[in-house]
C-alpha cells in the first residue's frame, strides 16, 4: 500500500495518468527490486524527484522513466552505503529524536521550570 501511494503520488506531481493495473504492477516491481531503501529512502527519493534532482521531464512522464530514476537513486544509495561500512562511519544514521525520548525530554523540561 505504501508504494502504490508513493508511485500514485508521483503520478499525480507530474500529471501522469496512469492506470490502477500500471500503478499496481510498478509498485511491486520498484518494492521487490528495490526493498533495501527502506521507508526514508523511498521518502528521500519522492523529495529529490520532486526537486529536481534527475533533471527536466519533457513531455509525457512514464513508468519506464520512473524506474530509470529510482534505479540511478538505488545505485548511489548502494554506493553510499558500502562507503558507509566500508568506513564504519554512521554519517547517515538517523538525526531525529524518537517519540519517546522527546515527550520525556518535554516533562523534563515542565518539572525543571517548576
């Protein structure tokens, strides 16, 4: 479901109409090649798309470009993840605060002005 609303959302950015049975079947051809990226990095990669990253789209935009780019965006997320092993550097861990540690953080704060 998360990758038929990402691939609908795409879509939709570009104007594309494109059937359920396309939109279906490229979700799960894009999940299964692909299922290593994770939720961030499928969420990193519709914020690139959408920036621009892969260039101009002139005229029709369509599936096989689609999986073209998420196939250049698959190569350097590998490429950035053997240099992180590679290193043992966590340059790309992530820097949010988990949910539980900011509501802590949060009465702490409340008890501290008391």
């Amino acid at each position: 479901m998360f990758m038929n609303a990402i691939i609908t959302q795409i879509a939709e950015y570009y104007g594309a109409e494109w059937s359920d049975l396309t939109t279906k079947d490229l979700s799960k051809t894009l999940y299964f090649d692909n299922y290593s990226l994770g939720l961030e990095g499928w969420i990193h990669f519709c914020k690139r798309l959408k920036s621009g990253y892969f260039g101009k789209v002139y005229g029709k935009f369509t599936p096989a470009m689609l999986v073209d780019y998420v196939n250049i965006y698959y190569s350097e997320w590998q490429e950035q993840h053997a240099t992180i092993h590679a290193n043992g550097s966590n340059r790309f861990t992530p820097q949010y605060t988990p949910i539980n540690e900011a509501i802590f953080n949060l009465k702490m704060l409340k008890n501290n002005e008391n």
